[in-house]
C-alpha cells in the first residue's frame, strides 16, 4: 500500500466542485456531434467515422435552433462543445460557435488532428467566440499515437494544432484514452500535456463500442492501478478522468484510503516509465510523484464534478439523436422532434439516469452513488443494462471505514 499519511475525517465538500443549478433540470455539458466525417480512422473511435459527409446531418439553421433553446434557459448556460467526427469538416462550423457565443454560451471545439487544424482555422474559431479547443494525444510518440490514429502524421498535425491554439489565447485540453493498448504511453503523455500547457488532462477509459469494441480493456484492478497513479500526477498535471467517475474517490479520500485496492504491477510500472518519461524532472517540474509516496492534497489538485452520463451531460449526434452520451447509444428523443431542453428534463431515461436509488448491484449498495454512480456507459456496454454496476471499478461498497495510519 502506498506510504503516507491518511485522515479519517469525513470528506469535505470544497474536495467537489458544486453546480449553480439542478442538473434534474438542465444539463451542466452538451456534446455537440456536428459530423462523424474525418480523415482519421482510429481504432477506438466511438463514431466509426467515415470519409464523407452524411448528407442527413442537421442543417445550420437546426443546430442554431438547438443553441437557441440551451441560451433560453438563462445563466448559468450549459457548455457546448462540438464535436464529432471532425467539426473542422463542416464549412459553417465558425458560423455557429459565432452563434452559440453570440446567445451567451460558452464554446468548446474538438478537432482532430488533420491539416485541417491550421492556425488559421483555429484563429478563425477564436475570433468566433470559442474558448477552449481539444486535442487528443494517445501516445507520447509519433510511432505510439500515429498507429492508434491509423494514419502517418497526426502526431505532428495534432502537436502543431496544440502549440498554435496556445499561442492564439485559446485554452487547451489534451484528450487520451486509455486501453490495453495505450496505457503505458500515460507518463510519456502527461509530459507532453504539461510541456504543451495544456489548462485539462481528459483521461478517457475505453468504452467498447464503436470501432472500439475490438481494442481491449484494462481490468478492474488495473483501472484501480491507472486512477492511483493520475490522482499521484494530478498534483502536478491537472486533469480529469472520463468514464472513470470513481476518480472522485480517490479525491474525496486520498490515493490510500479511498482506493481500498493494494497497487498492482501496473501502478509501479507506470511509476517507473514516469522516470524515463520525465528527465531532469526536479528542474523541469519540481518534484514528481513517486511509487509510494502521497501528496496531501496539493492545491494543483482539480476537484471534479459530480456529474455523469444523462446527469448534467448530453449528447446530442450528427442527426439529431439525443443520448446520454456518445458512448451510451441508447436515444431519449430527436431535437428536430421536440428541443433538447424539454428532452433533457423530460425523458424517462435521463431522468431514471438521474435518480442513484435505481442503480443496480454494487453502484447500488454504494454509500458513493450521489458523488460517483459509476460509469452507466460502461454498465450499459459491457452487461445491457444501463442501470447496471459498472463492472470497471472494483470497490467494495463500505470499504471507506476509518482505518489505521500508516507510514507515520
């Protein structure tokens, strides 16, 4: 168990980020699925996106309607961020993050790393009123993340597209997803998210669905080994996990007491190749974490919010579909059908996402299901059933009575 030292006290509230206003009401983040076109062909893509434009996609003037009906809810308004695909594939895409800013929004934009992601596109996109852009990086190499990207290149393209969205002024948020496949490449990527200066650090935990149900997942333990290790690194590289929520265990009671796991070979792996991956690293970063030794609660610590699939976040696809998520494709309704708003707090799947006392098995039984409630996409992914325990966390609900501390 890694050394340190440990409070039994309750967790504090300031450890999670709380929300203006009632997610049973109006969503907190709407994913914004502009296309599923791009000129990337990666192996996990949830998409399975295609070369071509779907000639079905909303028009302009139907997704300026949906951005109509999120700025009508008032302040605090929802963040959109659009997606896909590669929005860079759509003409109007600079027309409506102007629209969404323009109705009070705050805008983010997920481009791929193509050559279309040129400065001047990002610029066009920052005098359009977006504010944060993300780029995904899944390896710490050219050879690493250009094989999982399936094509030659976008390592440079995406790195470029990073540097230029810096020096634009635009915030940065670095997207990894993590799987059999890609996990060791976390300490080679966390120096790149922080030698970029990237503002977030989006962990994704593979969701086998889309292209990427042929990848292979990390097991329970393991993904208890790769939260252990981000909550260590956290201190020094803000970031966040995605499918992931029992990350806010971790940060609600330290590394030690609110894993309840013993380390595995994984987390002392990824500790070693984070001293390769990181040189000189007193100089370049102060003190990095090390294999068994806790930081307690340092203030580059990000507290996450306690929002999750149909709960605050929406997805809404290239034709309208609105899912819980991306990774979720289960439909509560169509904006060309009826808007988003009234879908978001009316449909019975959204609202049965929203209530902890339906969840299943463990996400059930556990004293954490108002902060966490598990993954439901990956609940619904991997047992059918959307309410289901998320088969991806292995903690024993109860674990977190009070216990000894060790290392003093």
């Amino acid at each position: 168990m890694p050394l340190g030292r440990t409070s039994d006290a309750p967790a504090k509230a300031e450890n999670i980020r709380q929300l203006r206003f009632d997610t049973h009401q109006r969503p907190f983040l709407v994913l914004f699925e502009l296309t599923r076109a791009c000129d990337l062909a990666c192996r996990h893509c949830r998409a399975e996106a295609v070369p071509e434009r779907d000639p079905a996609e909303l028009s302009t003037a139907e997704v300026q309607a949906v951005l109509d009906d999120l700025a009508s809810l008032g302040p605090p308004r929802p963040v959109v961020v659009f997606t896909g695909g590669d929005p860079l594939q759509r003409s109007d895409l600079e027309a409506l993050v102007e629209h969404a800013s323009g109705s009070g929004l705050t805008v983010a934009v997920s481009p791929a790393g193509t050559p279309r992601a040129t400065r001047a596109r990002l610029a066009a996109l920052c005098e359009a009123g977006a504010s944060v852009v993300s780029f995904s990086l899944d390896g710490g190499s050219r050879q690493a993340h250009d094989s999982f990207r399936r094509v030659d290149g976008s390592f440079g393209w995406t790195l470029a597209g990073c540097r230029a969205a810096k020096e634009l002024g635009l915030r940065l948020q670095v997207n990894t997803t993590v799987c059999a496949e890609t996990v060791g490449e976390l300490p080679a990527v966390s120096r790149l998210v922080a030698e970029l200066g990237a503002s977030l650090w989006s962990v994704f935990f593979l969701v086998p669905t889309g292209r990427g149900r042929s990848l292979q997942g990390i097991s329970a333990g393991q993904t208890e080994d790769v939260l252990a290790f981000l909550y260590e690194l956290a201190a020094f590289v803000p970031l966040k996990t995605t499918e992931a929520p029992a990350f806010r265990r971790l940060v609600m009671f330290g590394s030690e007491r609110g894993t309840g796991h013993q380390p595995g070979a994984l987390y002392h792996e990824l500790h070693l190749r984070l001293e390769g991956a990181w040189p000189g690293r007193g100089e370049r970063a102060g003190s990095l974490p090390r294999a068994g030794v806790v930081a307690e609660r340092p203030s580059g610590r990000r507290p996450p919010l306690a929002v999750g699939d149909g709960r605050g976040v929406v997805f809404v696809s290239h034709l309208g579909d609105v899912q819980p998520s991306g990774f979720l494709p289960l439909v509560a309704g169509n904006v060309r059908e009826a808007p988003l708003s009234v879908i978001y707090s009316g449909s019975p799947l959204l609202r049965s996402l929203r209530e902890p006392s339906l969840l299943k098995g463990r996400c059930g039984r556990c004293e954490l299901k108002e902060l966490c409630g598990g993954s439901r996409a990956q609940a619904f992914v991997r047992t059918g059933d959307p309410l289901g325990e998320d088969p991806t966390c292995s903690y024993e609900p109860a674990a977190l009575a009070p216990r000894a501390v060790v290392g003093e």
